[in-house]
C-alpha cells in the first residue's frame, strides 16, 4: 500500500459537509475523544472526525485500542511529502482493518489533505485497511500551477487554494476534489506534535523509502481531549482551533507586579476608574479594564471601542463551560485587526488571571494579538486542578493560585505567567452582567462553535464608573 495511490469518489455522510472547509485546523471540543500516538521521536495528538470518515474512525479506534499499532514502525518516509505507518509486517503490504476486511472510501468536501492531516493508505478504491500516512508537505510547495490539473474545476474554490497556499499539504490526494474521483480518506488531524512529523520525515531513508533506523509507534491510544492547549501550533483558546481567535503559546512573562496582589481583579472598579460597558443583543455587561497589568491590550481595545470596531460584530466562537468569542470584523474567526495596524506583543502578569469572567486576548501564537477577545466562562464546578497541572510552572503555583480558582472558576491553563510556555493576555473582568455571559453560552451553536442565531455587540462604551 501506498500514500499516494488514488480511490472513487462515495457517498457523503448525512452532515458530513455542514462544517465549512477549514474546520479541521480547529482544536478539538474538551471530551472529544483523540488519539495520541507516542513514537520513539515524541508524541503526536490527532483530532478525529467521525462524522465526516465514521468507518476510518472506527477502524483506527478500535485497532488502537487493541494495542494493535503498538511497536509498529513508520515503514515508508518522504520529507516533503508524507510519513507512512500501520503495516504489522513493515513492508507496507500487510495490516488490515479491524472489520476484518477492506472497507469503503470516505470523501467529503470539508476535509482535504493539506498539511497534517491523517489519512488512509490504499492500494486502490475502496481498499482502506490498517496503514495511514500523515502529510507533512509545507506551504513552500505549494504553487499556482499545482491547482491547475488533475482538479474538477468545478468543484474548486478560492477557499480551496486558500487553505493549501495557507497550511501546505497534498491536494492531489483530495477525492472529492479530482477530476478521476480518487483519492485519500482524511480522518485525522495532527493539532500538537507537527514538530514530531517533520523529524520523523527528516530521517535517512534507503531506496524504497524506509528509514534506516526504526521509528516506531510505542503506543496508540484513544483519549478524552481534556482541552489544553499546545504551544506555537495552535490558534484557539483553550479549546481549539483554525482562527486566528485562540490560544497558543505568547512572549516572555511580566514578572513585575503591578496594579495590586492576586485576586485584584476580582475587586469593584473605583469612582471615576474607565470600564466598558458591552451592550449585545442578549443583554449587557461591564467590564473593568486594567490598564496597569496589560497596558497595550486595553489600549487598543479602548482605541477600537471608541472608534466603533465592535459595533454588529458577533460573537463567532461559543463553547459552553468554556469562552465565548467575538471582535472579528468578518465573524469567521480569521480576521480583525489592531488600532495599532499590526499585532502586539502579550502582557503576562501573575496578578490578572483567565478566570471566570476575565476579559483576554485571542491569538494565533506568540504576539499575535489584534482585535479577538474572549471572555471565560467556564465555571468553579469544572475547574480540576489536576487536569491543568501539567501546563503550569510549579515554582510558581501557590496555594492561593490554586484557590481562586477552585473558588471562581475559569481556564487556569490559559494563563501565561504561570503556564511553563504560552497563554493569553488578561485584560479585564466583568463585575456586572455575567448572566449574560452565561445565557450567550448556552446558545445552540452549529459548525466551528459558531451560534445558529447571531448575537451581536451592539456597542462597546468606555466610561467613567
């Protein structure tokens, strides 16, 4: 079996497409169920898809499950292009589905083999068994002729070359996008560990293409994303994913403290302090700033205030028990901008923390903040100490670190001061209004966490308290 031989097109599974293109490069919802591949080089973390490829799903589970990848080697490695494991024989002639036999292609318009995603191996159509390949090809290969054959034009957007020119992959492997109708089943995406694919892939390699030296799946395990977020190779907060809206990893922590002790932000603002007052159609909420702790993040988004930015934007991203999400001008998760015209630098500091009803910066990676915010909803009844533990810096957790939160609630593995690397900038804390908060996170949501119905930010108001 290999990587890049090509299948027919199937039938597409009811609901399959009602995600829009792009969505896979969003982090997984906390519980979601992951797989977690340790190698001899490191550990990789893939969303699955079982709406999109239920049976490519089900046949990866439950082999991993059974420890069947378990010591498996990656038997076939072209940089620039793919790595290539799940043969129990590691000649890439061997393994088989755990249904017993071969089973059907899985081709939907909204998942595409662009860089890092997981697909399967065939020999032919409809010919998916256990060997899978994850692509490793960067952006850097990808041109303007590449799009030209071998595509069903009809079917070809501009998002479509987007996300290639954007993210790198393999589109030749696209079925429900060629010409032939075959291709790859993507099932998969790597959201941490890329680093990992590209040693892998960087690894001396012999005539057929196997690494001289072994690199093996020490385990396959299936697991519930308990929402951390990686480092660099992400753009969600806390929970996911493909905007620029999210968490990821930030510059060097502020370790001056500034603006009173841990815990401050909880306080009332005092007589004649600038709050802003967020006016949105399920109701309002003021927020007290703080300009001390985080001086360019509340200054820019007093300047887009005051300039009207917000006014009918909507809060794109909602993830109960977690953040709601707005400050996009496009409402995709993609855009915005700061009233600086180019993104700034984070402003980590140990007295203003992601806890419930903190106001922080969205980013897509170090200094990458511009207009998102979001706003922490999460709840004391969620907060698990331990779940977060492995994220933060333990010379610098405190007890009392450990109690605001225990007793407020909120996403302490947001937090970049006390985080070991990463975390989002805390600029505010809502004092008034946090029902509204809560009755925003409760709205039905479709695809990419994003409400059925819009709720906007009428306006966003600076004044004196």
């Amino acid at each position: 079996m290999t990587a890049c031989n090509k299948k027919t097109a199937t039938e597409i599974p009811e609901g399959a497409s009602s995600n829009p293109l792009g969505f896979q490069l969003e982090l997984p919802k906390p519980d979601e169920e992951i797989a977690v591949v340790t190698t001899s080089l490191g550990v990789i973390k893939i969303r699955l898809f079982p709406e999109q490829a239920p049976k490519a799903v089900e046949s990866f589970t439950k082999l991993a499950n059974d420890g069947y990848y378990d010591g498996i080697i990656f038997h076939r490695v072209i940089e620039g292009f793919m790595i290539q494991g799940g043969d129990p024989t590691g000649t890439g002639r061997g393994g088989k589905s755990a249904f017993g036999a071969a089973f059907k292609d899985e081709f939907v318009p909204n998942l595409v083999n662009i860089r890092g995603s997981l697909a399967m191996a065939n020999s032919g159509p409809n010919t998916n068994g256990s060997q899978f390949f994850i692509n490793q090809a960067k952006k850097e290969k990808i041109t303007s002729s590449v799009f030209e054959s071998g595509l069903n034009a009809s079917r070809v957007t501009d998002k479509y070359k987007d996300i290639y020119t954007d993210n790198g992959g393999n589109l030749n492997l696209d079925g429900y996008y060629s010409s032939s109708g075959k291709g790859h089943t993507v099932f998969g995406q790597v959201f941490d560990g890329m680093s990992v694919v590209d040693e892998i892939a960087a690894v001396k390699t012999d005539a057929n293409d196997k690494p001289l030296s072994s690199v093996k799946m020490t385990t396959v395990r299936i697991e519930k994303y308990d929402g951390t977020v990686p480092e660099k190779e992400t753009s969600q907060p806390a929970a996911e994913s493909s905007e620029q809206s999210s968490v990821a990893a930030s510059s060097s922590p502020q370790t001056e403290i500034k603006g009173g002790k841990l815990g401050m932000q909880l306080d009332k603002p005092q007589k004649g302090e600038e709050i802003a007052v967020m006016q949105t159609t399920a109701g309002t909420m003021k927020i007290r700033l703080f300009p001390e702790q985080a001086p360019k993040a509340v200054e820019n988004f007093k300047t887009l205030a005051k300039n009207k930015y917000y006014e009918g934007i909507i809060f794109h991203r909602v993830i109960k028990d977690f953040m709601i999400q707005g400050g996009d001008p496009t409402g995709t998760g993609t855009g915005g901008q700061s009233a600086f015209g180019a993104a700034f630098e984070d402003e980590f500091a140990p007295n203003a923390v992601n806890l419930r009803g903190s106001l922080a910066m969205a980013n897509s990676g170090p200094a990458t903040n511009g207009s998102q915010f979001f706003i922490n909803q999460s709840k004391k009844e969620n907060f698990n100490f331990s779940q977060v533990s492995s994220w933060l810096d333990p010379s610098k957790v405190t007890d009392e670190y450990k109690k605001l939160y225990e007793e407020n609630g909120g996403n302490a593995h947001l937090d970049g001061y006390y985080r070991t690397s990463g975390g989002h900038t805390v600029f505010g804390q809502v004092f008034e209004g946090m029902d509204v908060v809560d009755a925003i996170a409760e709205t039905q949501v479709g695809a990419g966490d994003k409400p059925v119905t819009d709720i906007k930010i009428v306006k966003v108001e600076i004044i004196k308290y």
